[in-house]
C-alpha cells in the first residue's frame, strides 16, 4: 500500500466544493454578516436585532430565515410568552464553517507550478532559480 502524495492529501475533492461554496454564498450577503454578528454578543431577540440594526422587520426575519435554514442560526420560543423568539449562533456549526475555510485556504497547499507546456525557459522551474533583471533606470533627472 502506498502512501497518497502530499499535494493528494491536502487537495479539495469536487465533491466537496458545494458543500465548502454553501456557507461562502451565506456570508456573502453583508447584512447576514451584521446579524451574525449582533448574534455574537449572545442570545437576541427580533427587536434586539432590529434595534442593533436599524433594519426593517421584514429584512431581519428573511435572514434569519436563511441562517436558520443553513444550521448556523438556532432559534428558541420563550416558554412563558411563545410569541417571542431568541435567536443564537450554532457553536458547532460556526466551527464546522471555520475549519472547512481554513482547510481551504491552508497556504501549505501554495505549489510551485510545474513547467509542462510554452517554450523551453519561459517558466523557471522549481530546479531553477528565477532569472536576474536589472533594475530598471528612472527617467528623472537627477540636479
């Protein structure tokens, strides 16, 4: 049994970009990113949010919704007036996002490429050190 390479090891699988591509097109919305962070402070409320905010209603339940939806958002009636609702950030949900980003975005996945194609010595390879040039002149005039 061999071993998988090092660059094997650390590449994205295909079928793991929709799931890495979810949480990206989630928070690319900057208004879910204010909530969210409103939401960092701890456990809200719709009005809290709003206040926060100073965004309709509406707009807030909308994302909320979609927060919710994603996992990343959990949501809890009060149990003595269920007409309110609180609204927090899933701890585990927001790690599982992190590390996947991380992982990601590792730049000990950065390669050198590989010169494979184009005329010989336009890419210097990774054997090769990369050519010297002179610094360019500067046109001004020197008093």
């Amino acid at each position: 049994m061999t071993a998988p390479s090092r660059r094997a090891s650390r590449a994205l699988r295909a079928q793991d970009l929709p799931s890495l591509a979810a949480p990206l097109r989630l928070l690319a919305a900057p208004t879910r990113l204010r909530i969210l962070e409103c939401l960092m402070d701890g456990l809200q409320c719709n009005c809290n949010i709003k206040e926060s905010l100073g965004l309709p209603m509406n707009l807030i339940s909308h994302h909320l919704k979609l927060l919710k939806e994603a996992g990343l958002v959990r949501a809890e009636r009060d149990p003595s007036d269920a007409r309110w609702i609180y609204y927090e950030i899933d701890p585990e949900a927001l790690a599982s996002i992190r590390e996947a980003l991380f992982a990601a975005l590792d730049p000990g996945r950065l390669h050198r490429r590989v010169d494979r194609c184009g005329p010989p010595g336009c890419c210097p390879s990774p054997a090769s050190p990369r050519p010297q040039t002179e610094p360019r002149s500067s046109n001004r005039r020197t008093s």
